[in-house]
C-alpha cells in the first residue's frame, strides 16, 4: 500500500518502470545471496564427515641390501674350433652332432691310405741313409790310421769326415721326415681336445678337405661359463658418486655374488663371480663389458644364451623406503603425504631414486620420525585433518593378512 502511495509522487510514464525495479531488486539479493548460503551448508557438511582414516608408516633409516640387475648373455668359457690338419678326403663323422663329447672322443676320420703310404715311403729313406751313414763311418775308421800314418793326404782324411758327416744330416733329416709323415697320419684322427657340448657338422663325409674348407665343427665347454654384461658410462659414474659419496657401501674386496635369472623368471641354481672388466669402453656402445664365471655342470646355460644377472652384496646406507603407492606423481614432481604434528595431512616433494621391490627410495625429502600416508592418499587435500593408524593394524583387525611397517 505505501508502494503505491509512493509511486504517485511520480510522473505516470516513470511509474511502471519503478514498479519493475522494485520487483527485480529483491530477486538479485535473493542470488547474490544464495551461494554464501549454499558454501557455508557445505562447510558444515565437511565437518560433519571427522577425520579422514589412512595408515601411515614412520620413516627409519637403515642399511638396506641392494642388488643391481642387468640383462646379460652366457659365453662358452673355451670355445675350440674342430679343424682339418692336413689335406685328404674326410671319411665319416663318428659323433653326434650337439651331444656333449668328452677330451679324446673321436669326431672325424678321414683316408688314411695315402698318409700310411708316406709313411712307409719316409721309413724307407730313413733306412736308406742310414746305410749310407755306415758305410761312410767304416771308410772314416779305415782312412784316420792311413792318415795317422802319412799313407794318405790329409785331403783324404778331409774328404772321409765330410762324408760322414753329411751322411748323418741325412739320417738326421731322414728321422724328422719320419716323424712328420707319422704325425699327418696321426691328424687323420680327428678328436676333441676338450669336454663340451659340440656343433653341427660342417663338410659332409667324403669332402675333399683342404685348407679353405678345413673347418669341421666347434667345441664350448659348458661348465664353467661366461656370463657377459655392460655397464654404460651413467651407470658407472652414479655408482662411483654413490660409493664417493658414502651412500652405497660395497662388499668387500668388491666380491659381488652373481645371480643367474633365466628368462622364465626362475633362479640359477649356481651363482658366480665376478672375474673381469674391460678397462676400456666401447667405442660404438659408450659401455664396457664385466664377466662372471658360473659353474654350469649340467649344461642348462648354453652359449649365446639371453638371461638377467644379479649382483649381490652392497648396502645402501642409512636409506628411507616408502612403499611404491604412497608415492604420487605431480605436475611438478614426485609427493607423498605427511601427517603433521597437528594431526592434519601436507603434501611433501620428495626427490626418489631406484626401485627396491615394491618399496622407492627415497633421497630427499623425509627424515626419520616423518610419518607418511600409504593407504587412503586419494581421498586427502592440504589440511584434512586425518585419523591416523600404523600401516597393517587395518589388515590385522580386518582379518585380512598383516602388513609390515618401516
């Protein structure tokens, strides 16, 4: 009623347009209103919700075992090649082929009609200048009393002892004839000089063997083998920060054990040792190459064999572990969150390293005493204030196994 008394003040053109701001002016008060209503509903609504559960660890340090794993490949630690000494026609192959042959085993035999011939034949010049050596020996006692005597010249005598002697060079080259003849007679008996696992063959029976076709087969002895891995530059020089730096404590005498794992994932039941490193690096990979020696008895390591080596025996020292899901990856950088003493939840940048199972290392960041969030980080924001407990009671009152806190 005073809203119409108040508009007839005014000239009726200006009328409606105050009856349509009177009307639109309390609507505006009523949205400008609405969303500090709305904010305040859900404040209340958030501290209604308490506390939110999470299991935390507290962070010790400790000297942790460390392992380093590289994909290695397994090297015969003697590999022989089986080749032809002389020339001659190959017989047969008296081996099977990948089977494991012992030192002495015959693998080959070739004809050895035309080598017992030269034989005979190298026998006979042998018994030849013999007979030539006697004869010149009995002239040589006949002239040496002449001589004595003055009965012959001294060219006499001369000539007497020179044809001894060149009849003993002859007997001399007669004998190494011999031995020669015997020795290719011998190389037509083709065997293993060593105890491994052998190749295919190469020339098939009845090949003419000559010295560029010689090659017949290989021999790798199976037990000790190699196990070759590289190192790069990066890995090698964080290592020796790592140990400069008094973080990684290496065994002593650096005697690393050596892991095999096979590529199904099973272990090796020999470990090795370490036994060699290149001085020098590649010049076409920018890495150089380490060896382990692993006994192999019963030849499940063959050569050219992918597998994973493991060395053991460093400790990294006065290390922080988190498990790997309590660790989140950010725009900018890695977090984890840490239940301050007020009973709130904070994030924290941390700075991780390698992996150690399901656990990170952690290099910067945390400390002894922090507690940090492992289960229930998805549902924390700066400042919620968290009910804290130690990461596996849930597990244990819940019945559903035990979990181990750092």
């Amino acid at each position: 009623m005073r809203c119409e008394v108040f508009l007839r003040l005014f000239p009726k053109r200006c009328q409606n347009r105050l009856k349509t701001l009177f009307f639109v002016f309390p609507c505006c008060l009523l949205l400008v209103a609405a969303p500090g209503c709305q904010r305040s509903q859900t404040l209340e609504s958030n501290k209604d919700k308490g506390a939110v559960a999470v299991s935390v660890i507290t962070i010790k340090r400790a000297d942790v075992p460390v392992s380093f794993e590289y994909i290695a490949q397994v090297e015969s630690s003697q590999q022989v090649n089986i080749e032809a000494r002389v020339s001659g026609f190959l017989d047969k192959r008296v081996y099977t082929e990948g089977s494991v042959v012992r030192q002495g085993q015959k693998l080959f035999l070739m004809d050895q009609k035309p080598f017992k011939a030269q034989l005979d034949q190298a026998e006979a010049a042998l018994a030849r200048r013999r007979a030539a050596l006697q004869v010149a020996r009995l002239n040589l006692d006949r002239v040496k009393p002449l001589a004595a005597a003055s009965a012959l010249s001294q060219k006499d005598l001369d000539d007497a002892v020179g044809k001894f002697e060149s009849a003993s060079a002859a007997v001399a080259e007669a004998k190494a004839n011999v031995e020669q003849a015997r020795l290719n007679l011998s190389y037509t008996v083709i065997t293993s000089p060593l105890t491994g696992i052998s190749s295919d063959a190469l020339q098939a029976d009845g090949t003419y063997l000559h010295p560029t076709n010689s090659l017949l087969t290989t021999v790798a002895l199976i037990s000790p083998v190699y196990v070759n891995f590289s190192i790069s530059e990066n890995e090698w020089l964080s290592y020796n920060n790592e140990l400069r730096k008094g973080l990684l404590i290496p065994p002593k005498d650096g005697d690393y054990v050596a892991e095999v794992v096979l590529s199904d994932g099973t272990l090796f039941h020999n470990s090795g040792k370490l036994t060699f490193a290149n001085p020098s690096y590649n010049a076409k990979t920018g890495t150089f190459l380490i060896r382990a020696t692993v006994e192999n008895p019963k030849a499940i390591l063959r050569p050219n064999q992918y597998v994973h080596v493991r060395l053991l025996g460093a400790l990294r020292r006065k290390s922080i572990l988190v498990p790997q899901r309590a660790v989140q990856q950010t725009s900018k950088g890695h977090i984890v969150w840490v239940v301050e003493q007020d009973g709130r939840a904070e994030p924290r940048p941390v700075t991780v390293g390698a992996w150690h199972g399901n656990d990170w290392f952690i290099d910067e960041g945390l400390d002894s005493g922090d507690r940090v969030v492992v289960d229930g980080v998805l549902k924390l924001r700066p400042g919620s204030e968290v009910q804290a407990q130690p990461l596996g009671q849930k597990e244990k009152s819940d019945g559903t196994g035990s979990a181990s806190g750092k």
